[in-house]
C-alpha cells in the first residue's frame, strides 16, 4: 500500500528534528505523536529497521520501502513506558522485550510481555537503567505458550545441543511428527555488548563491534565504522571504501558455500559439504593472504581499513574469482539434478512473502520469499552506486529457494570482486594503509549495511570527546528468527535441521 501519507510529511508534522543525526533525520515525538505514528503503521508499507532502548526514551527506525526513505524517531519515557509498535510491526516484540530486560522500559499492550534476553542469571535486574534493582529471589521457570489439542505432545530440544553450536531452546510442539507450532527461547549466549560499549573510545568500541557475530565480523564492522563517520562527518579515503567492499563480499561467498554445504548435509548428501567447505576454505585463505586474517576480523576500522591490499592481491583475487568459477558451477548442477536433495528442501519450510513483507526480514530468508530488498542498493552506499550487480529474488519461499538465493550471491559477488580488483583507487603515497583520523567531537550517526544474512542497522551517539555514549547494533537475525517459528509449521520434526539451516540465523548476533 503506497498511496499513504510519504514518511517525512507525517513526521515533519507530528515530530521536531533533532539536530546533529547524520546521514538521516530524527524525530522527537510526544506521545500522541507515538500514538498517531502507530495508527499510520496500520495501514503502510514502512519497514521497520530497529527498535531500541536507553534510560528515560525509546527509538525506531523506518524505510519507507518504495521510496527508500529513512528516518529515526524517538519518545522521551520519563516514567519508563511506551505505547508498544507490536501490534502493527510483530517484528518489534522481542526488542522491546530486550529493551525491558536491559533499560526497565514497558511497551504498554505489547503482544506478548514476558523477559527475552533476561533468564534470571545476570545477578540483576534492568542492568542498564539508571535504577539497576536486585535479581528476583526466587525466579519462577519461563512459561512458554499453552498448548491445547488432542494428540498433540512437546518435544524440548536445547539450549545444549549435540555439536559445537551456539545455545538456543526450540520447543516443538507435535502431532505425530507433524510440527503444528515451534517456540524459541534465546538469549543464552547475551554478553552484554551495548553496555560493554558505552563510555569506550571509539577504537575500543570497534573491537567490539567486530566481534558480535563473528562470521559477519566485516559487515558489523563496516556498519560500526559508517555509523561513527556519519555521526562525524567524516570520509574516508577513496581506496578504504573499496577495500571495505572487497573484504565484504570475500565475507559473503565464504559464508554462503559454507551454508549451501551445510544444508545439503542436513539432506544427508555430505558430498556438497565436503565440497563447498574446500571451496570456503580457498576464500578464507585468500583473505589471509590479502588482509593478514581469515575472517578479516578489525580490519575495517572506523576511518578506513587497519591494511591495505598487498602487492600480489591483485593477483591472489583473480585466481580465486577463476578457480570458484571454474568449481563451483558443477556443483551448482549436481545440486540442481539430486533428486533425492530435491525431495527434501522443495517445499519444505516455506515462509509466506506476507509474514517477510511483515517482519521486514531481508537477506537470503526474505528474497527467497519476494522482497526485494538489498541495502547496498536501497538506500545504498559507496562503492556499490558504481557497480554492476543484480539482487536475486526468488517467491517459492522454501528451503529450494533459500538454496538459490545463495548461489546467486556467489556468483554476483564473484563478479564484484572482478569489478572492484578492476577499479580499485591508486595506493596513497606514503600510508601504509588508507584511514583518516577521527575528530574528537560528538554526534549521532546511523548505517545500514548489507551483510550475508541481510541488513545490519547500527546506531551510535558520541559525545564531545568522541566517546560511545550510546550504541545499537542490531542483526538481521532480528527479523529472521520469528519466522524459522513460521517456516517449520505442518514440517515434520526431523526437517527442522534443514529448515534452520536455511536460515542460518545468527545466535550471538541476536543475543549480543
């Protein structure tokens, strides 16, 4: 539904800008701004882009999808509540839980109300707020949904699990082996990164951004850095945000052979696994030998890149882009021609593009289900205005599909990385690596950057020193893991694996 009100004429009239938010506006709302805003939710196509607490207010992100537009808004809570957004954005209701489990903050008629990154382990309560109270003394055990219906029986699975894989509980409620409805519980793996981060230098605060989830540590860096450049005003040289590009879609095709091998091990074709993860480790390699490591972790910084591109990287880059071109192709045929493969991921786990146009959800898990979305495209940044690439959307929405989507992406970014070894800027005299120091000053900046999994929002305000008051990295995994709940729905149990798989959602990314 696009013939509403546009986003900036109805914030314009129920907001007040707050200076000094870069590249994107922000909006201090009175509660009946909120409540005006929530009513014009229910019936437009905003995205909701994140939702997030500190003491005394709220804020939320929105993309106006067909125009691209975005916007901040924000709610003083001076008695620590907010009329909830869940209702016209379910995607909202366990970041408010986790802004009420960190910040003491109450979403009023919230969808559901119960504690989501707090399990009563933390030794305290609302840990953020400028009012921390003392853990409950006798904490009661988390009360999943009712279920109710003949025949039907739970199956607990987690949050430990039988491999080296992060903690999550999965309550599977049954008939036969016909899944009728999955519940998560998550939050076991909460580090406590935005605390971690407010009062660090912004160096520091980096390290930490580089470490939410480790294999989208680029992405998460990158979005860190161009949040803290915006809120500066800074730009970085040329060269930086090229390398930047490189390393993230190095990032991408390494983490995508490795999920297409995982899923068709699910199918029990251990075959592709075996295959694809030589391929995956060819990448990483490459990476160490361009970037000095195979994750290429703390090497976008905020400024710049912490090294640039060896002489023979050229080189290194377009041996790999001919070597996977060469490999993988076959592959991709194999895949396409296993019936026994086929049988198990067409059809299976399908998630209606109406639940991912509902939760916003991006990457893989939404253009497998029709939404276009690409954040290197909308809104967009630098270097990719000025390169050639296609977004591969598919609307089976299936586990097929999610395969494709992958397979799609390699190719793409094979192509980028040709296109960026091509173009890449001359080498500055005289650095040995492309960065720009950061004004000691404060502001407030915002990124969206394109990970693997999807769109990665972050949020950052600095104060005078340059010092991390405030900071919100949210993942895509957000918006991604509510609807693996969706995805298994009338599967049977044992397809599970493989629909997660699909997903690939990120635990410590989600829990940070």
């Amino acid at each position: 539904m696009y013939g509403e009100e546009p986003l900036f004429g109805l914030l314009n009239r129920i907001g007040t800008p707050v200076e000094g938010h870069r590249p994107w506006p922000r909006y201090r709302l009175g509660r009946d701004g909120w409540l005006r805003l929530i009513e014009e939710l229910a019936g437009n196509a905003w995205s909701l882009l994140g939702l997030w607490g500190e003491p005394r207010a709220v804020h939320a992100a929105f993309r106006e999808d067909f125009s691209g537009d975005v916007a901040v808004v924000s709610l003083d809570c001076p008695q620590g509540r907010f009329p909830s957004l869940s209702a016209v954005r379910p995607a909202a209701n366990r970041l408010e839980r986790a802004a009420h489990d960190l910040y003491g903050l109450t979403a009023e008629r919230t969808t559901d109300p119960r504690p989501w990154l707090d399990h009563d382990a933390w030794g305290v309560r609302r840990p953020l707020s400028e009012q921390p109270a003392a853990a409950a003394p006798n904490p009661g055990p988390y009360t999943f949904l009712p279920v109710e219906g003949e025949g039907l029986h739970q199956i607990p699975v987690g949050p430990v699990h039988a491999g080296i894989i992060e903690p999550g509980h999965f309550r599977f409620t049954a008939n036969g082996e016909t899944v009728v409805r999955l519940e998560e519980r998550l939050g076991y793996v909460h580090r406590g990164v935005e605390g971690l981060m407010q009062g660090r230098p912004v160096a520091e605060a980096a390290k930490l951004a580089a470490r939410i989830s480790g294999d989208a540590t680029v992405a998460h860096s990158l979005a860190f850095a161009r949040a803290v450049e915006a809120a500066l005003g800074v730009e970085v040289p040329a060269r930086a945000v090229w390398l930047r590009a490189l390393m993230a879609e190095l990032e991408r095709i390494a983490n995508h052979l490795g999920d297409i091998g995982a899923i068709c091990n699910d199918a029990a074709f251990a075959f592709m696994l075996a295959q694809t993860s030589q391929l995956r480790e060819r990448v990483l390699r490459t990476a160490d030998a361009c970037f000095g490591h195979r994750l290429m972790m703390d090497r976008v910084i905020p400024g710049g890149v912490a090294t640039d591109l060896p002489e023979r990287g050229a080189g290194l880059l377009q041996e790999l882009v001919a070597e996977l071109r060469k490999r993988f192709p076959p592959l991709v045929a194999i895949y396409d021609g296993k019936a026994s493969l086929q049988d198990r991921t067409v059809t299976t786990g399908i998630v209606p593009a109406e639940l991912v146009t509902r939760f916003g959800a991006g990457g893989h898990v939404g253009r497998a289900s029709g939404r276009d979305q690409d954040a290197r495209r909308s809104p967009g940044y630098a270097p990719y205005d000025e390169l050639s690439f296609e977004v591969p959307v598919l609307t089976e929405g299936d586990v097929n599909a999610r395969v494709w989507v992958r397979i799609r992406e390699v190719e793409q970014s094979l192509s980028l990385i040709e296109q960026i070894v091509a173009r890449l800027p001359a080498i500055s005299r005289g650095l040995d690596h492309p960065s720009v120091p950061l004004a000691g000053r404060g502001g407030e900046g915002m990124a969206l950057v394109e990970s693997f999994r999807g769109e990665i929002l972050t949020w950052v305000r600095l104060d005078g020193e340059g010092v991390v008051t405030r900071c919100h990295p949210r993942d895509p995994s957000w918006f991604q893991w509510p609807l693996l709940e969706a995805a298994i729905g009338g599967n049977i149990v044992a397809d599970f694996p493989l629909c997660n798989k699909s997903f690939n959602c990120s635990y410590a990314g989600h829990d940070l």
